[in-house]
C-alpha cells in the first residue's frame, strides 16, 4: 500500500480500527468469497463483524 493521503483523517482515533478492517476485507477468504459469477458471496465473517464494531465504537468516541 503506498497511498497514504487521509488528510488528517489518519489521526483519528477509528482511522487505525478502520485500516484493520479494510486491510482484512481484502485479504480474508471468507471476506472475498464469491460464487461462480464472481458476485460476493457476503458470507458473515465473525472477525470482520468484531472489526466493523470496533471501527464503530472508535468513531462514536468509545
Ligand atoms: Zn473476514
């Protein structure tokens, strides 16, 4: 990853929770699972849950 221009956005408390999610989304197969026409399969993935909470309550400030 080379684009790091979140103009002030990287020092907001959720931009690291937020990071985290984003970088798991993309790498994890349950995340990126698709069936044979190539639309995600939008399979529930209890550590992706786990990181959208935790971006949410970073960003509520909690
Ligand atoms: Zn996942």
């Amino acid at each position: 990853m080379s684009g790091r221009e979140y103009p002030s956005s990287v020092d907001a408390p959720w931009a690291a929770a937020f990071e985290r999610l984003a970088d798991h989304c993309m790498t994890c197969p349950t995340c990126t699972a698709a069936d044979d026409q190539a639309a995600n399969l939008r399979l529930t993935c209890p550590e992706a849950v786990r990181l959208s909470r935790e971006c949410r309550d970073a960003r509520r400030g909690a």
